[in-house]
C-alpha cells in the first residue's frame, strides 16, 4: 500500500448511518487503489462562520475521530474552519488536499458543498476527478422509516427523549467520553456511587432526565443508569452528566470513561425526600439491566 489516501469529504457529526455508508465507499474505493483511507472533516462546526449560529454537536472531536476509526478510516484529517479556509475556491481546496495530504481520490455525499459561497458541489467534484483520472464517488442520502439520516433530524430526538431512536438512526449507541471529576458524594452515601463527567458546551444537550447506559471501564463493559440534568432534589447547579457503573466496584477518578446511550427511561423530577430517590433509582437501574440485556 502506498502513501495516498482517498479522502471522504464531511463533518461527520454523530458518525452516522448515512456516513457509514459513504465511510463504506471510501474503504472500498481505497482497496481498489492500493490507497490508505481518509477523511476530511473540521474541529468547529461550518454553519457558525457560515450561518451565524452554530448547532449543538453529537459527539467531542475525539469521540467523532474514534468512531471514524472504528469505521476503517486510517487518516482523520482534521481543518479549523477559519475564514481563510471558508474564502478558499473549491478547486484550490481540492488541489490543496492532493499536495500536501497525497489525495488521489475521493468520496462525498450528494448534498455536500466546500469551498467559498459552497461552490464546490458534488457534481463538480465528480467532473473534476474525471478529468484528472482520480476515482470518485458520490453518495446519495440515506432515508430510514422515509426519513433522510441527518445530524438535525439526530439531534432532534435526542433533545426530545427519544434516544432509542436517535440510536437507530445513528446505526451505533450514542457516545460521550470523559474523565470522571469529584461530586458531592451524595450518591454514595446513599449506597449509589456515581462518577461525574462534565457536558462540553458544544454538545447538544439529550433531554434531561435518566437513561439506559453501557459503560466502558479500563477495558470492560458494564450496564449504567445515567442521569443528566440539574438534581433538582438535591438543589444542583449546572448541568451534571451521573452514572452510576452497576457490577462495578473501584475508584473512578481522573480515569477516562466512555458512556454509550441507548434509551431514555424517564423524564428528570424532583423528590420530596432523598428516599425516595433512592428507591426510584434502584427501580431505573433494574429497568437499565433489562434495556441492556442483549446488548452486553
């Protein structure tokens, strides 16, 4: 195999059923050519230079870069959408791409526009690598229950509880990852020891409320019932992202976790006492072990 890529074009939020199936085209693409496989993608979000308002995303960078690899993608190629990059014709793009990160092909989605006033479409892509000889491939969207897979339609459902869905339109659970940080210590003197992540402000944020969770700890995978929200029994502040790790016993501190989402249980309440909390979440975890039982 040589050092040239073909390079898949897209932001790739949420990585999903519609990127997978042009990752798919990429890597096949790639084995045809005796070519390493790549993507092209940028650490903020275009429509906030562009549009002027930015969406909350579905995944961290890294998170995104993860299930890119886990795709079979080789090369994450990673652009700051700057203005610069936003002024930059769609054709000295391109060229940019094949000098200095060996392009010799590549694959995007029907829809996709790059370069200055989104000039670069796919129909130009696919006419430019014909008269350069350099395969390519255009992928049409992809429609699930008659609905285009996109990341707005993704986030969508996540911000209105409906996460089962939202997984199914991703083609994988939903994934956050970070290192556990200090709490109050509340959950464990209520026998409910639970480890704490911070939200990153640029994640749509899922209905607030307990769900469903697997969490990949130092290697393994254990049911979780996670809770995001404000605790408003307990007066909290801020948007808190808890999980209590079921069958898993140790100190979680500092240590990096990633959770995967699969179903919304029930919407966030306050309590009267923090008994009752209590029994309630010992009755959400009983409901997780069963959500999550054919996907252990």
């Amino acid at each position: 195999m040589n050092d040239k890529c073909i390079l898949a074009l897209g932001f790739f939020d949420g990585v999903h059923m519609g990127h997978a199936a042009l990752l798919r085209a990429c890597v096949s693409l790639a084995q045809q050519n005796n070519c390493r496989e790549g993507v092209v993608t940028f650490g903020n979000h275009p429509d906030k230079l562009v549009m002027g308002t930015e969406p909350g995303l579905i995944n961290t960078l890294s998170d995104r870069e993860r299930l890119l690899r886990e795709n079979g993608i080789q090369e994450v190629i990673v652009f700051p959408f700057d203005r610069k990059l936003k002024a930059m014709p769609w054709r000295d793009f391109i060229a940019m791409l094949m000098e200095k990160y060996n392009a010799a092909g590549f694959v995007c989605g029907e829809d996709f526009h790059f370069g200055r006033h989104g000039q670069g479409k796919a129909e130009k892509l696919l006419q430019a690598c014909a008269e350069m000889n350099l395969p390519c491939a255009v992928i049409p969207k992809q429609q699930l229950d008659n609905i285009t897979v996109s990341s707005t339609h993704i986030r969508h459902l996540m911000e209105t509880g409906y996460m089962s869905q939202a997984v199914r339109f991703l083609g994988h659970p939903h994934i956050l990852t970070g290192k556990v940080v200090p709490g109050f210590q509340l959950g464990r003197k209520l026998g409910i020891p639970t480890a704490n992540l911070m939200l990153p402000k640029e994640l749509v944020v899922p209905k607030m409320g307990v769900y469903a969770c697997i969490a990949r700890v130092n290697g393994g995978r254990y049911p979780a019932v996670t809770n995001i929200g404000t605790r408003p029994t307990v007066a909290g502040i801020g948007i808190t992202v808890e999980t209590w790790i079921l069958d898993y016993s140790g100190d979680l501190y500092g240590k990096e976790i990633t959770l995967e989402f699969y179903q919304f249980i029930r919407p966030e309440q306050k309590f009267a006492t923090l008994e009752s909390m209590r029994q309630e979440i010992f009755r959400n975890a009983e409901d997780a072990r069963e959500i999550l039982s054919n996907h252990l």
